[in-house]
C-alpha cells in the first residue's frame, strides 16, 4: 500500500468514521516514546546528536467484541554530525576538511485492528495487526576546506598545510 494511499485512508478514517459510529467509545491521544530500535541507519563515523523520540496523535474506536480500530501518525527526527580530516601526502595532493550535518524526519501513518483481552481485575492486553507505511526525508549540509601543501620552504619536521578554497 502506497504512503499516500494509507494517509488518505487515515484521514478518511478520521472525518468520516465518527459520525457512522456515534455509539461507539471514541478515543484520541498522543503516543510519546522512546524509539525502540534505530529507524534510520548511518555508517559508524556518524554521531547521533539528537534525542531518540518518537510523537504523534492517535485516534482509537472502540468496535463489538472487546475489538477497536487505531489510526496514528509517529514523527521522528534524527540528527547526525560527523567531521572529518583528509591530510595530502605530497604538494601535489590535495585534502580537505570537512564537516557535515545530517538531519531526516520520518513519519509513520498506521492502521490496526486491536483484540483487547482482561488480563487480570485492572489489566487489559491486546493483540494487534494492521498495516503501515513510512515516509523519510532528509538533508545533508557540509562544509569545510580543501587542504594544500605549503611548497615554501619551512622548519624541520612535517610540512605545514594551508587552508585554500573553502565550500559548502
């Protein structure tokens, strides 16, 4: 199922579904979280540099039989920083210096069918399936400088660098 399918289906869902089930118990909330596993992967010179939450409105419609129909949409943002450093070897070489921001937003739109069960006086459990789709975007910003060798000649020891042309 296409994201943009699930989402209009969720909003039909939202709109439409209260007025035909006036009977029903109705709920609507925020889910807020901690993100459970990694939802976006990046390569390990990356530093995550931002919280791992996830947020995003919930609407829930009790249905006969102790089942209920959930419809939500889950944000998370991440945040990654990585700097790096690429000598040159000879003054034919260049290098570079560089530092880069990475930021993605993802949004979760799910539909579920829930199956509540008592577990004990005060508890209930549920079994649930559905379906979901994800939608992820993202930006990259980097920065930095191309590194030269210095060809005049210096002190003893390794060979200065000089910064030149700088880019973003």
């Amino acid at each position: 199922m296409h994201f943009s399918n699930l989402l209009c289906l969720t909003f039909v869902l939202f709109v439409a579904m209260p007025p035909l089930l006036s009977a029903q118990t109705v709920a609507f909330g925020i889910k807020v979280g901690p993100e459970a596993t990694e939802s976006i992967l990046a390569s390990s010179h990356y530093q995550r540099s931002s919280s791992r939450r996830v947020i995003g409105p919930v609407f829930e419609v009790a249905l006969p039989r102790t089942f209920a129909l959930e419809a939500g949409a889950l944000h998370r943002q991440v945040e990654y920083h990585e700097s790096n450093i690429v000598y040159p070897v000879s003054p034919a070489d260049l290098g570079e210096e560089r530092e880069s921001e990475t930021t993605a937003h993802s949004w979760e739109v799910a539909l579920v069918l829930k199956k509540y069960m008592d577990v004990g006086s005060h508890v209930r459990a549920y079994a649930d399936a559905g379906f979901s789709g994800r939608h992820t975007s993202g930006t990259t910003h980097t920065q930095g400088f191309i590194l030269q060798l210095k060809t005049t000649p210096g002190p003893p020891g390794p060979p200065p660098v000089m910064r030149t042309m700088p880019f973003s």
